[in-house]
C-alpha cells in the first residue's frame, strides 16, 4: 500500500511539473503576445496621427486655395 501511494504521489508530481511548465510556456506566449499587439497599437496611432496631419495641412491648402 505504502509503494502504491508512493507512485501516486510520484505520478501526480509529475502531473503538477508538467502542468506548471505548459502554464509557464502559455504565460510566456501571452507576454509575447501583448508586446507584439502594443507595437500594432503604437504603430496604428502614429500612421493616424500622419493621417491627421496631413488631412489637416490638405485641408489648409484648399483653404488658402479657395480664399
């Protein structure tokens, strides 16, 4: 009985390694994850912020254009 419960424990330490290497793997991914999506946003406010810019000085010209 002794050994039984022995290889149980043995069994579900592995089971809690193995278990605690995948969360570490996925915490990882997530990392990886939210750094990339930060870039795109940082990346997506800058081409907007160009845009604007250059809405508005195109919006300036016709004015002066116009005027």
């Amino acid at each position: 009985m002794i050994s039984h419960d022995g290889a149980l424990v043995e069994k579900y330490q592995q089971e809690i390694a193995l278990l605690q290497e995948k969360l570490r793997v996925a915490a990882l991914r997530q990392e990886e994850c939210e750094a990339r999506l930060m870039v795109q946003d940082q990346q997506n406010q800058r081409m907007l912020q160009e845009y604007q810019a250059r809405l508005e000085d195109t919006e300036s010209r016709l004015r002066e254009a116009a005027g």
